[in-house]
C-alpha cells in the first residue's frame, strides 16, 4: 500500500502514545496512518486511572522498591507482585532494576522524567484550550491520603525530598480537614498530601475524541493490523509486513507498548521492557463520589472520579503476558478502598479491565531513532506514565522525524543506552 503525500509515515501501534504521535505529525504535514493489533485504543490506553500527573517525578527505582518486590515473591496478593517463574530476560530486568535502586540515580533519572513531565503537561494544556481533546479534562490536582500516621510521616519526607531536588511543592493536610476539603473521605484518616498542578482525563473518552479529530484531518487508522516484521535495506525500513498486507512509508514509528520486546529482532535494537500488568474496575458514581483523583499508598489504589461513573485501580503484577483477570483481584481493588472512602464501590460494576504497562529497568520511555535505521523510530516504555508523557513524546517523534532539534534533551531515552 502507498500513500498520498509528499513524506508518508506508518505508526505502529494505536494507544495513546501512538495516537499522539500521530496528531504531531500530521500537524507538520505529513501524511499519516496509524495501524493497530487490535482496536484503536483498546490496550494499556483504555481503563487506566488517566492521571497527568507531573508531581511523579521519582522513578520505580527508589531505595528499598527491589526488597518488596523480592518478598512479593511469597504473596500471591501482594499489589506489587513478581510470579516465580523461569525468564532470563526478566531476571536480567530485575539485576538491572536493582542496581538502579540507590539514591544518586534516583535522582538523575527524576530530573529527565521532570522534563518531559512538564513539557507535556504544557502541551496538553494547549490542546485543551484549543479544543483538540477534552476527555473529561479535570485540573484539579492529586490527592495522596493515608490512613496511619507513620505512613503520612514517611511519605512527607517523600515530599520534602521532591521539592529539594524538584521544586514541586505539595500542601500537607491534616486528617481533621480532609472531610471538608473531600466530603467522600472518611474521618479519622491520619492526612494526605495534595499535589495543586496534576490534572486528570477518562482515558477513553480522550482517545476516541482526538482520533476522531485526526480522522477529520485525514489521519487513517487500521485496526486488527499485526506488523510481523520490518523489510530492511541499505539502513533504512523498506516496508512493513503484516497480516493485512504490505505497508510502505517514509518514515516509521513504533509505539507498541509491551509488545515491544516481541519486535526486537525485526529492528534489531534490544528493548528491555517487562509488561507490568495492571485492572482496574469502572461502576456507578458513589453517593457521595469524591471530588478528587486520589492515591492511598499504603493500598496501591487509585481513584478516578468522572462525570458518568467512577474508578478504582491499582496493582503491578510480572506475571508476563498473562490475560486473565482474577475476581480475587477486583474485590482487593474494592476491599482496599474501603479504609478511606464513605461509600468506596457500587453495585453497577460497568467494566473490568487489565492492561498491560511497558517497564524499563530504569523508569525512562524510550524515544528516539532505532540504531542502524534512518528511518525508524521508537516511542515506547512509558512505563506508568503513558498518558502523563504522551503529548511529549508525540511532539519529540515530530522533531526527530522532521530532523528538527529537539526542545528536550532526551538522551536519557536513547533506544541505544541499552
């Protein structure tokens, strides 16, 4: 297949980041199909808890994070869970994850998601204003709520240390106030800390709008579209093979989330990605509903408040690409957002989900050039920050592609750090 167009581009992979990326190339000009595996927007892009969230500037690697990861080992609840289970490439994951979790590249790394972070909050607030995308848009900040008082404790230290090395300030609030600033919380809570600048969307909401707007703009999307393989030649891609025939293009970019590590040999670049699994659970508004999107640490749960229905979700599971989801895992979601909330779920369940999120071994997406080919770019490990990076990475892969510098120095996301 050909297409119109001076410069044509083929983006593999049609979640948020390639939807994104798609907009800001068709913004410069270029003419552009996106194809997808499955549905547009159906994988890790669909039912997550939709947070943009620039306050999360510390990576997975903190000190510490490799011992609960081990002792999840034993704990088939745990909400950080690693399945025992006979995989050289995720012990090689784990060894490389763990050197990481020291405090100087904790830091180093903080400073890159920083960057990007903020880059892409700026860009999703241009496209809301321009009315390009809404999905829901909500920029009323994050709330992290504890029940204990040692846990609030030793999470405000978490917070002294993101604003001495970030400058990202929270506001502490005492457990006798939260009722009153979030009339769905329970009293008796020990207190939480409130990021002001996060904001919020309905992941699906947001996705299909802005496909519809590409589509309008004539971005055409293919969906049940598998890439089996890239036909190199000379240092360049030649076309994509997949099962819906023969796709030729200028340029190609590939945005396939977890599955990127399957695509490995075709682009002969090594991609380190373990797929995190994560649910969630979508039912009927609360009465009361919370005002605001909250995290509860102590539980690893997250709420997403909408306004036609509500959502908890939680949980990071290495259990490879397994796609089940276990009821046991539904009701730990329900269960353990019963601690802090006046009415945590409802009877009208609406949708149960899992996705799958792309981990690197040192919490950095991976965006830029594959080694050896002109003409094939990545854009992939967003790791939990998908929909928090996507703007970002969008404009950085019109950059690259365009052969403009970068407004970022991204580095740090080379595909060849690896």
């Amino acid at each position: 297949m050909t297409f119109n167009g001076s410069q044509s581009v083929l983006v593999i992979g049609g979640g948020i980041i390639g939807v994104s990326c798609a907009h800001y190339l068709s913004e410069a000009g270029y003419s552009v199909t996106v194809i997808d595996r499955s549905r547009i927007g159906s994988g890790c892009s669909h039912a997550n808890c939709g947070y943009i969230c620039p306050s999360h500037v510390l990576p997975l690697t903190e000190p510490g994070a490799i011992g609960i990861a081990l002792k999840s080992l034993f704990n088939r609840n745990a909400p950080f869970r690693i399945q025992p289970r006979f995989s050289p490439a995720l012990f090689r994951w784990m060894a490389e994850f763990a050197r990481r979790c020291r405090h100087r590249p904790m830091i180093e790394a903080g400073k890159h998601l920083q960057a990007i972070l903020e880059s892409s909050m700026h860009e999703y607030r241009r496209l809301v204003s321009e009315h390009v995308i809404d999905g829901q848009w909500k920029n009323n900040g994050l709330l992290y709520v504890f029940q204990t008082d040692a846990a609030f404790a030793k999470f405000q230290h978490a917070c002294d240390l993101i604003r001495e090395n970030f400058g990202v300030e929270a506001k502490t609030l005492a457990g006798d106030v939260l009722p009153t600033f979030d009339p769905a919380l329970r009293r008796g809570l020990a207190g939480a800390c409130y990021y002001p600048d996060d904001s919020s969307v309905r992941p699906d909401q947001l996705l299909s709008q802005w496909v519809d707007r590409l589509r309008e703009r004539g971005v055409r999307f293919v969906e049940s579209c598998e890439l089996r393989s890239l036909r190199r030649e000379r240092g360049r891609g030649r076309g994509a093979m997949t099962t819906d025939g023969d796709y030729a293009a200028d340029h190609y970019v590939i945005a396939t989330g977890a599955w990127s590590p399957k695509l490995s040999q075709t682009l002969g670049c090594h991609l380190p990605i373990e797929p995190g699994k994560g649910y969630s659970v979508t039912m009927s508004r609360p009465n009361p509903c919370p005002t605001h999107p909250m995290l509860f640490p102590e539980h690893k749960v997250g709420v997403t408040p909408f306004d036609d229905g509500y959502r908890l979700g939680s949980m990071m599971e290495f259990v490879g690409y397994d796609s089940s989801i276990p009821p046991r895992r539904i009701e730990q979601l329900k269960r353990s957002a019963e601690p802090y909330l006046i009415q945590p779920h409802t009877p009208e369940i609406r949708e149960t989900w899992y996705g799958w999120r792309p981990m690197t071994w040192d919490s950095l997406p991976i965006i830029g050039r594959v080694p050896g080919l002109d003409n094939v770019f990545l854009a992939t490990g967003h790791n939990m920050l998908g929909v928090s990076l996507a703007t970002a990475t969008g404009r950085l892969i019109s950059e690259l592609v365009s052969e403009e510098k970068p407004h970022l120095d991204i580095h740090a996301f080379s595909p060849s750090r690896f």
